[in-house]
C-alpha cells in the first residue's frame, strides 16, 4: 500500500513546448533559418521518414525537463513527419537528431556556442553548422568517433547527410541542394512563381481554367 502512494504521489515531469525565447533576433537571422528550413522541407518532401523542425526544443534524456536545446533548424532520419509540441527523444526511437544548423546573431555569446557544441557532442549530432550572416561566416563540425571535429575546408564541403553543397561567396553563403539548384527564399520563389505565370498568360494560358 505504501509503495503504491509513493508512485501515486509522484509528480509527473511537464516538458514546455517553448524555452520563452524568440526564434531569432532580427530580419537577417529569420530569413536565414527560414530559408534553410524550408528548403530542407522541399529536398525531403517525397521522404516519410525524414523531420525537418525550426526552433524546437530537444529534450534528450526521459525525466530531465532542464536538459534541453532548440536548434535553430535540425534534420532528423528515421523518424516520421507530423506535428510535435517538442522532441522526446525517448518518444522516437531514441534517435537523436543527426544534422543541426545554427544561425548566429549578435545576441550569441561565445559562452552559449561553446556549450551548444558540447550539447550535440555528447548526445549524438553527426553534422552541425553554425553561420554568422553578419560577417558572412560558415563553420562546421562532423563526428568522428565521439568529438565533433571542425571541418577545415568548409569551402565546397558537400554534407554527408543531405547531399546540399556550401559555397563561401559575396555578399552571402550560397547552399545548393544536390541537384545543383540554389536554396531559395519563400519571397525568391514568388517572384519566380509570378513571372512563370505573366509568361504563360502571354502565351494565352489561363491558369485559372486548368
């Protein structure tokens, strides 16, 4: 009987949906982790088993609410797509998001990437980017063995896990998915949606009757 109160009187462990922090700082950050975000979405969009999430929070250990972090954008295999409040990682497979992407503000200390490094370390991310738009930086990092090891040449580096290819460039980073086109914003993909469609309305097709 007593037994049977202890575990009665257990306090069930709430895991918050939000760390009450904005998902970026300014315009810049936003855009950026907007675009790789959705890119990502449409390169794995024929995939089931395949999550893309923005911003959420990836709690990593069943019973620890306070051992969390919300990259910016991460990729995780072998999970399906669908929505989620946070990421349990006891809930899915016990698969540990693979690939993590952080976009940099000036809000960032170095304090705070430093230990988001160790974070993806020791709980199993196998790639994890880190760009600065404001200097217009791209570091890496790729497991081997048990450490994230920077990547020296970042320059043309070809991710493993994604197949997208990073090229440094002016004013900005250029990402390319594997099939040699561009990462694109929502706003970039409107226009061009737009002027596919002035063009074939020159042509004397109506979209709206197909």
């Amino acid at each position: 009987m007593v037994a049977q109160l202890e575990k009665t009187n257990t306090p069930e462990i709430i895991y918050p949906d939000s760390d009450g922090k904005p998902m970026a700082d300014n315009t810049l950050q936003f855009r950026w982790i907007t675009t790789i975000k959705t890119n990502l979405d449409w390169l794995f969009t024929d995939n089931p088993q395949v999550f893309v999430a923005g911003d959420l929070l990836w709690y990593p250990i069943e019973g620890n609410n306070q051992k969390r972090v919300a990259p910016d954008v991460m990729v995780v295999f072998g999970r399906k797509k669908g929505e989620r409040g946070s990421y349990q990682q006891w809930k899915e497979d016990n698969i540990a998001p693979q690939v993590v992407f952080e976009i940099l503000s000036p809000g960032n200390t170095s304090r705070e990437m430093y230990n988001k490094l160790l974070f993806y370390q020791h709980y199993g991310v196998e790639e994890y980017y880190i760009y600065d738009p404001d200097s217009n930086n791209l570091t890496g990092f790729m497991r081997k063995d048990q450490i994230l090891e920077m990547i020296e040449d970042i320059d043309g580096w070809e991710s493993p896990r994604l197949g997208i290819r990073f090229q440094l460039a002016q004013p900005e980073l250029i990402i390319f998915h594997p099939n040699g086109d561009r990462f694109s914003s929502y706003s970039e993909e409107k226009q061009r949606a737009d002027k596919l469609e002035a063009k074939l309305r020159e042509l004397g097709i109506n979209l709206d009757e197909l």
